[in-house]
C-alpha cells in the first residue's frame, strides 16, 4: 500500500476523535485535511490523522477494536512528518492533529508520534500548532517529551466513571491508568510554566450516550477535571454506532445532547454556574428544548430583576441575552454614565430580552 492510501485510510479514521478543534463540515476532498472551529468563528484546516489504527484495545464502541475486522496500517514518523510538511508547504494545513490506536505499551504507542513532534520541530523548523494524543498509563519521562514538543495534549476519560467505563472499554481503567496519568501531565505543564516556557493546553473527551450514563454524572466530572487539572477544554463526542461492534445496534445519539452538554459546561466555565447549579430533569438529563441557562432563570425566577447599576460581572452573566461580552460592554458604560433605562443600552447591541430581568 503507497503512502496515499495509507493517508486516506488513517484520516479518515481520525474523524472519531473529536478531542481537538470541532470538526466543522467534515473531512475535505484532501485525505487526513479537515475543517475545525478552533473559536471565535474562525474556521482552520486541520491534519487530523492517525499514527496507526491498529489496537489492543477492545472498546465496545470502537471502530478499531481489537476484535473488529478491519484493515490496519501505520505511517512511521518521518513518513508522516514528510506527508504533513508537504500539506503544510502548500497551505492546505495550518495544524497537526495525531493520535493512535494502542499498540505494546503506552510509551510504545507514544514514540512514534513524539518523533514525528521532534522531526517537524528541528528538522523542518516547524512552530505551529501540533496536539498529541497521550496514552493511559504513559510514563512521566514520555508525558514530559510530549507536553514540551505539543501546543496541545490530550488523553480521553470517555465515561463518567468506572462503571460506565468498564462498560464500554473493559481494558481500561479511570483509577489506575488515566487518572494517575492526567496528573503526570498536569507536573509536566506546571513545570514547563515553572521555565516560563510556552504553555501547553490539555483536554479530555466523552463518548457521549454510547450507555446510560446521565448528564449529571458528566457535567459533575467535567467540573472536577477543570478545577483540579487545569484543563482547557473538555469536548464532547455524540455516539454513533459502527458496524461489526459490540454496540452496533444501539441508537445513534441525538446532536441535541451533545450541544446541550457544550452550552452547560461553557456556563461552568465562563459564567461561573456550579454544577449543582445546572438544572438537570428527575433523570438527569438536560432538557434538549431548551438551553440549560434559559432553564436555569426560570428556576430562579426571584432572582431578578438585576439592578444593572449595581450587579457585579458575573450576577449581569445570570440574566437571559447577556454574555461576556455583553456584560463587560455594560461595566465599561456605567464607568462613564449611570444607566436609567434600557434606551440607554442601545448601541451596546444588547438582545432585547434582557429588559424584562433588568431595573434601573
């Protein structure tokens, strides 16, 4: 097989981890080239790629489970440090995004993909954007080599707890492998700040509905990883079933819930909301009708109106038509000016529900 039909088979096989940039619009017409939202509306093309796709792992839900049969292939790292170069050069890419199935240990796994980090970085002079996907139970000596070549690292959780998890990776375990090693990488970018070298992000993914688990217990996890690993994203990945697996004939997952668990985990992150805070159905699921911080105010309800004079940041981010950017437009303009009516608000571009949850 020549070196482009390995590509096509390893980039397309990269669309099921979604723990980097949202994929946005699918894959190009270039194999491994992808278009991801990284923010702010701006949309990036993105070489999202395996390093291999073979695996010892058998995850239920996985199209490269061990069990499943499957054509597996592997780039090694100076073929896809050359191969991404070459996208790169021309300006079809402005970033690397490499995984891989597990083969021998984590560290065995890993190598490779540092390589082709190390490669692109002192051979090719490159110093754009790279992510690293990094193993369970990858060794700190490993960890560190990754998180001082990657702009990004990851290593997905992908169930709430080891219960959900035993159910859908019976290899793997939450306790014993990712997180003993999420604190491993955690040492590694607090010691890399430590150097006031450049930081480097982290992040996590769920499989999102491939069982029972609730929103709830995600939500509640999510919060954990932000505030005791200083994670930067945690990202959300809506089950969709694949032939010839364990878990082939359950339901697709509607994209509702996962938008759902995006909107609840930006108000724990940017609004400031506790997960207890979140406002969950009897069986702990959001409401996919309505977004989780409409849900939270008509709960709240005497909780306003807000006096818009007075109400600090994060009291003005509780009403509805309110953001960030929003609320920081209104601080800077009753710095200058007391406001006395919502007239006054006008050229701010405020959403006009806001009116009925504010005084004056």
């Amino acid at each position: 097989m020549d070196l482009f039909q390995r590509i096509s088979i390893l980039g397309a096989s990269a669309q099921y981890d979604t723990c980097g940039p949202k994929d946005f619009g699918g894959s190009t017409n270039i194999p491994g080239v992808y278009r991801a939202s990284v923010g702010s509306g701006r949309i990036c093309r993105l070489f999202k790629i395996l390093q291999t796709n073979a695996c010892l792992n058998n995850c239920r839900y996985c199209a490269f489970r061990k069990d499943r049969d499957y054509r597996r292939v592997r780039m090694s790292a100076e073929e896809m440090a050359r191969s991404f170069i070459l996208v790169h050069s021309r300006r079809l890419v402005e970033g690397l995004f490499l995984s891989s199935g597990l083969v021998g240990s984590a560290d065995q796994t890993l190598a490779p993909m540092i390589d082709t980090a190390q490669i692109l970085r002192r051979k090719y002079h490159y110093q754009g954007y790279i992510h690293l996907k990094i193993m369970p139970d990858s060794s700190e000596g490993a960890i560190k080599a990754a998180v001082k070549l990657a702009n990004r690292v990851s290593v997905n959780i992908e169930a709430p707890n080891q219960t959900w998890l035993a159910r859908l990776s019976p290899d793997k375990n939450l306790n014993q492998s990712f997180f003993p090693t999420l604190k491993l990488i955690k040492k590694a970018i607090d010691d890399q700040k430590c150097r006031w070298q450049k930081t480097t992000s982290l992040t996590s993914q769920f499989v999102v509905g491939a069982d029972q688990e609730t929103d709830q217990e995600i939500i509640g996890v999510s919060s954990r990883l932000y505030r005791q690993f200083n994670l930067s994203r945690v990202f959300y990945s809506a089950f969709r079933p694949v032939a010839k697996t364990p878990f082939s004939h359950r339901r697709l997952v509607s994209p509702v819930r996962e938008h759902r668990l995006y909107q609840a985990d930006f108000l724990l992150r940017f609004y400031r909301f506790t997960p207890g805070e979140i406002p969950y159905g009897k069986t702990g699921f959001l409401a996919l009708d309505q977004d989780p911080k409409n849900a939270w105010v008509k709960q709240n309800q005497d909780c306003f109106p807000i006096n818009v004079n007075r109400a600090d940041y994060w009291h003005l981010l509780r009403v509805p038509g309110l953001g960030p950017r929003s609320a920081r437009k209104i601080i800077a303009l009753r710095n200058q000016r007391r406001i006395f009516s919502f007239s006054n608000l006008t050229g701010l571009r405020i959403q006009k529900k806001a009116q009925m949850f504010l005084s004056f």
